[in-house]
C-alpha cells in the first residue's frame, strides 16, 4: 500500500502547510511536493477561509491532487466558496471574506484560473474517501459507521458539518454531536472540522484539526505507522475557538 500522510484543516495556513511537507520529507519539484518513498497527503478539506493564504492552499493543493501526488475530500469551507464561484446566494461571513478579498485582488485572467482550479478539485472529489483496502477512510467531519458505503444528503451534511442537532451555538456555528464515542466501526475514520489543541484519538476514530488558523498547529498523521507530525502556528492563539471533550 502507499503510505498517507493525512493533513487537517489548512484553512489558508499555506507557509506552515510547506512547513509540515519538508518536515514529513516531502521535496519541492516540479512545482509540487513529492516524497522519495512514494507516500501522499491526504487533505481533509477545508483548505481556505479564515487564513491569510488561501488562493496559495487553492493552487498548491489542486495541482498535487491533478496530478495524482495527493488526496483530497472536501470540508464544509470547500463547499461554500463552490457555492460562492457558482454565482449562488452565500454570506460572505465566517472566514469566506477573507478567500473573497484575495480574489477580489486578482486580476480578471488569474480569478478565472483560480476559479477553475478550484471547481475543477471540489467536482472530482469524492463525499469521503476509502484508502487502504477499506481500512481507513478521510471525511472532514467525520462519518458514522451506518453511513459507509452510501451517499445522498444525508450522508453529504454529515461529513461536511458533522452530527449537527439543527440548533446553533451563541456564535452562530451549528451545535454538534460527539458522534466518534459512539463509533463502533472496523474502519479507521481521520477527521477534522473541530478545533482541538491535540490530536483526538477515540476508538477507532482520529481527530486532526488542531486549530492551525486559530493560533494552534498544523497536523498531519502518518499512517499506517499512526504517529504525528506537526507544525506550529504563525497566528495569533485564540483558546475560546478550541472544542474540550472533557
């Protein structure tokens, strides 16, 4: 099998993006990262908004995934800023405004590329991904065990925006279940879409998101050998942005 490095939630955090692919030993050719080992990154989407780089994420990214150098699925984010290019009725709020004001500084050819690149990434992608013969599968919010193996909206709004109840926390984010303590499944679920100041390991599910954009650290997990790599945050710490499980 090739050897996945699953990275969390890039949120426009390209410096420590090319931070965390040295570290993990990946080299610069070509105009994209390649490992002498043969292994690829998984981005578990949500690789703009909020950050200060995303139109860089948006490049970077749909180039590895293009030319088969990576993996990606995509996040709640992703689906917006499509939404977004498609012309459609979306707020320019919650970290879209800041992907908006990069484009909005671009020329009219390059905007048409970037658009290009990107709706040309989220289409091809697949809901989740399965790697591994089954055995681990990538989903932004993550993906309870009655769910693999299906598609359609329910499955679509779970692993974009996880178990929600339908009702909305005081900041306006959707309140979500903790779907992963009650996971029971064979399969290795790795997730983000939660901020969290460590890695979560519960069950057979991993939670990868520590917050990168919100002054934490970009993670990525190295699979099969199930350890860490991590990069630390060039932005301000925001400590009320992280989930406690506790």
């Amino acid at each position: 099998m090739t050897a996945l490095d699953f990275i969390g939630d890039v949120h426009g955090c390209t410096s420590e993006l090319h931070d965390l692919l040295q570290s993990l030993g990946y080299s610069w050719k070509h105009d994209t990262y390649i490992h002498r080992e043969g292994r690829k990154p998984v981005f578990i989407g949500d690789i703009t908004d909020r950050g200060p780089q995303s139109i860089a994420a948006i490049e970077l990214v749909s180039h590895m995934v293009g030319n088969n150098y990576a993996y990606y699925v995509p996040g709640n984010h992703c689906d917006k800023l499509y939404r977004f290019f498609l012309g459609r009725n979306v707020k320019i709020a919650h970290g879209l405004e800041t992907t908006v004001a990069e484009l909005e500084g671009l020329s009219n050819r390059d905007y048409k590329r970037i658009r290009k690149s990107f709706m040309d990434l989220f289409e091809a992608a697949p809901l989740y991904l399965a790697l591994d013969n089954n055995r681990v599968i990538a989903a932004h919010a993550g993906i309870r065990e009655d769910l693999i193996g299906h598609s359609g909206k329910k499955v679509r709004t779970f692993v974009l925006y996880g178990d929600i109840t339908g009702e909305q926390n005081s900041d306006g984010t959707p309140v979500r279940r903790d779907w992963a303590v009650h996971y029971q499944g064979t399969p290795l679920i790795v997730y983000g879409h939660t901020p969290v100041l460590e890695p979560r390991k519960i069950g057979n599910t991993v939670n990868i998101d520590t917050g990168c954009v919100f002054g934490g650290k970009l993670t990525a997990l190295r699979y099969p050998e199930m350890t860490y790599s991590q990069v630390p945050s060039t932005l301000a710490f925001f400590p009320e942005k992280f989930r406690s499980f506790e």
